[in-house]
C-alpha cells in the first residue's frame, strides 16, 4: 500500500477517481473529497464519530426511502 498520510491523503482519494467515465459526477465527488477530509480535519473526528455519522446518514436515507 502506498505511503498515506493526512497530508496526502485527499490526493490519494482524488487519483482513484481519475478513471471515471462521467465527468460531472468525477466534479462533484472531487470536492465532496476534499470537503469532507477538511470538515473531519477540522474538528479532529474520531472513528467512532465517523462511524455514529455514517449510521445516522443511512438510518436517514432508509426513512426517506419510498419502498
């Protein structure tokens, strides 16, 4: 695996993307990257918060599904 750090991280996330077909969508998820990396950088978040936000947003998404 290569040599990840926080600095470099975001980087890393971005060039695996670089194969997608849909520009648009390469657009909008570069910036969710860089985004989300600055906002869990900034208030210096946990895995478990990560992992508590992450059961939140599909505890969410499974309420808001129309099935």
């Amino acid at each position: 695996m290569r040599n990840l750090t926080e600095a470099n991280l975001s980087d890393h996330v971005i060039a695996a993307m670089s194969g997608a077909q849909n520009a648009r969508f390469k657009e909008i998820m570069t910036s969710l990257i860089k985004h989300l990396h600055a906002f869990i950088r900034e208030v210096n978040l946990t895995e478990a918060e990560w992992l508590a936000g992450i059961r939140f947003l599909t505890a969410v998404g499974q309420k808001c599904d129309e099935k």
